[in-house]
DNA sequence: GTGCTTATTATGCGGTCGCATAATAGCATG
DNA sequence: CATGCTATTATGCGACCGCATAATAAGCAC
C-alpha cells in the first residue's frame, strides 16, 4: 500500500476542547431522544459522535456532568424560543403572554422526542448533583421570564392587582401539565386548546377570578390576626 | 443430617397465581420506586420478591405486562384515594372538589417514589403496548372522576354554563403540573397552595372567567358560518 | 401412599454495560 | 524538521443484563 503512504488520511482530527464538548452535547441530545434513558450510555453517546468511549470522560467529569451539559444546552434552547416571541411583542402584555403561550405549544415544542428526553432529565435529578444545579439556574431564568410577563400585566390598568410569584407558580404548572399531557397522547386535543386554556388563565387572573392570588391590601402588623 | 430428613421445609412454597402475581406486582413498584427506571429488571424484580427469574415470565408474558399490571395497581390506588374523598361530600360541588384537591396533594401522594415510579410508566407508555393499553383506561376512569365533578358543579344554580371536556383539560392539566413540580422540588411551594390555586381554577371557571369554555348556545346547523 | 400437574428453581449463553489502563498520533511550537 | 503536549484510540476486565432450557419438587386428586 505504498500509495496510501503519502496520502494516508489522518485516523482521527483533533478537536479544540470546546467544539468537542459540543459534538458531544449534541450527541447525547440524539441519544437522549431517540432511545430515552436507554441513550444514557457512555457507549452508545460515544459511538453517535463518532469518538471512542475515552473522550467523554477526558471532556467531562463523567456521563453525569455530559448529561448534565446537554440538559442545559436543550433547555437554554427551549427558554429562547418561548421568550424571544413573547419578548418581541412590545405592547399589550396579554398580546405577549400569548405569544408566549404559542410558541411554547408550537410543533417544534411539541415533538415527542423533546418529551423523551426530558423525563430522562427528570428521573436523574434526585441522583445527579450536577443536574440538579443546572436544572435549579434554569429555574431560575424560566421563573424569570413568566415573572416579567406577569409583572407587565399586573402594571396594566383596568388589571385587579394579584400575586406575581403565586400566579406564576399556578401558570406555568398548568402550561407543563398541559405539555406533558399533549406529549403523552398528541390525540387529546389540540394545540390551540391549550393555548386558549392558557390564555384563559391569564384572563380570569387579570380579572380578579382568582381569590387566593388576589393581593389583598395588608393590615399593618400590629393590626394583624390569626385565627384560630 | 438424618435429624432434618424428616423435618426438611420445603425449598419453596408453591402460590396459588392470583397470590402470586400480587406479590410480583408489589415488589415491581418497589424496586421502580427505589432504583427508577433502574428497577426494570426481571433479576432485580424477582431479587426483590424472593423468587427465581423464571417466575416472571411464567406467571406473565414479560416483563413489560408485569410493569403494566403495576401500573394499573398504583393508577387504581391513587384514584381511588383521590375519588373516595371526593365523592364522600354528597352535597356542594365545590367542596367535593376541594376533597379532590386535597386527597390528591396529600403526603402521601406526593412521595416522591411515586414520581419516580410514575416517570418509568411514562418513559415507557411508547415503547410498551401493553402499558398504552392499560394508560388508556385509567386515562378514561380518571377522567371521567373529574368530569362527574365538574357536571355537579356544572348543575349547581348560579353557575355559569362551561363546556365539561375542556374544562376537565385544564383542571387536570394544572393538577398534574403542580404534582410534578411539587415531586421535583417540594421545597419550591406549599401543598396547600397547590390546593389553592385548584380551588381558584374551579372558581373562575364557576364564574364564567374563562372565556373559551364558555358553553356558548349554539346556533342551528344552517345558520352555522365559518370563518375565513 | 402414588402419580400427575405445573409452579418453581438452577444454570448456561451471548451481549452490553462502565471503567481503567496503556498505547497511539494529531498538531502546535520551536 | 524535531519535539512535546494531550487529545484520542484500543483493549481488557468484571458485573449485570434478558432469555432459553432442563431439572426439580410441591401439593392436589385419586
């Protein structure tokens, strides 16, 4: 094979660390939703990227820091594509909420592969450290987002005043709920449906519908009660 | 051992199926509310009953008819907790619902083995026909507890007309966003507020806060336009 | 008791798993 | 063009996996 000699391809190319740890990321996000938590394998995430098994412990501490990488890279992902809609819409914050409400059950949003893989996501929380600080600073960005959606609609006149982080609580379990279920079974109803619910919620919120969230008028302390 | 001839216990006891298949069931949620999707194992299953392999695949076709028998046994234990409460209070729908709530929010529902458990069901329900099969009809029973509910307060006087099956989607959909948010974090909010904002939802919804499910009369068939 | 049914066990096989360790080679630097 | 750093591969090991198959024995009918 005195030919190939000269012009004998490399075996493998050398990455620089950081586009590495992106093919990797990436690699997992293809395992993760196409075999769910059976694509949680060093093996298997290994041979997707088209590396030996070596590189995911030389790139990351381990499968559960990777893991952990490709949670946030999906979610940061995911966030955008919810916010940047909602955030576009410069005026009427019932206007902005609804978009957000659309893109979050848009198709892409939907697709059950997301769905897969995030209850992969889900069952390593409560054993993967790591993901578990990613998924509380994601949190924490997502709480954010709806906050100020809130917030902007609370300052709109005519609303009845409500509790911001209550409400934000009761939205957004119902827009997961509401997710989850069009994951499980897509056949259940439409889309658009569980933006009007959404959009719905937002409605009886703005209206004072909602006794507990309503924000009542605080006695000082000294006037407070507790009944007993 | 001339002693023991005669007193030899036997090496195993022989079950009659039901009995047994009870027993197989159980150790299957334990070892899926210990180990998650870990506890997906005829070894570890079998480990945890006390008995060979084999008997897995005797008294069930396989694994995954094991797992859906499982399924069904804590979907019908949960329900009937729920459902007992509920329908305990004979009079006001409301507070009916507010039973619901409660039992559904209770300590012992949001253990989070159970969420754990329930996230290997879910993880599964694409892969395993059998545990879609079982999902399907204890989708039906559960939904059709929560439309009985919302039918009572649908009658009640002075409530506004709303369309049940919608209705019975979002009300769902935000009790099931607040377990799993309550499952993940139980630290990030109060049971009782995950009660509250359900009595809320049935509230605005009782005072017609809800626009779109909102039972509008319809108009007769020829009258009927559509919108382009 | 005796025998039959079948619930139950024991064992082996091929495969994949994570992990550790040693060897290899790309590539920048001089 | 030589050299060193390190990204990358290759390989072996022990453990667990599901599945199949043959052997065993419990307990009921007679």
């Amino acid at each position: 094979m005195r030919r190939s000699d000269a012009a004998a391809e490399p075996k493998f190319r050398r990455a620089p660390p950081d586009a590495r740890r992106e093919e990797l990321i990436a690699a997992t996000l293809a395992c993760l939703s196409r075999l769910g938590h059976e694509g949680v394998s060093v093996r298997r995430i290994s041979a997707e990227a088209g590396v030996s098994m070596g590189l995911i412990t030389h790139h990351f501490l381990g499968i559960d820091a990777l893991v952990a990488a490709a949670y946030e890279s999906l979610a940061e992902r995911l966030l955008a594509q919810s916010r940047g809609p909602a955030l576009a819409v410069a005026g009427d914050p019932l206007e902005a909420l609804h978009a957000y409400f659309s893109a979050s059950f848009a198709p892409r949003a939907l697709d059950p592969a997301i769905f897969r893989t995030w209850l992969v996501f889900w069952s390593l929380v409560p054993h993967s450290p790591e993901l578990r600080t990613v998924r509380e600073r994601v949190d924490r960005e997502t709480r954010a987002t709806l906050e100020a959606l809130l917030s902007r609609l609370k300052r709109m006149p005519g609303v009845r005043p409500f509790k911001v982080g209550a409400a934000r609580i009761g939205l957004s379990a119902l827009m997961d709920g509401l997710w989850v279920e069009l994951s499980l079974n897509p056949s259940s109803f439409e889309p658009a449906q569980a933006i009007a619910l959404c959009d719905d919620w937002v409605h009886g919120l703005a209206t004072g519908a909602f006794p507990a969230l309503l924000a009542l008028r605080r006695a000082p302390l000294h006037r407070r009660r507790r009944r007993r």
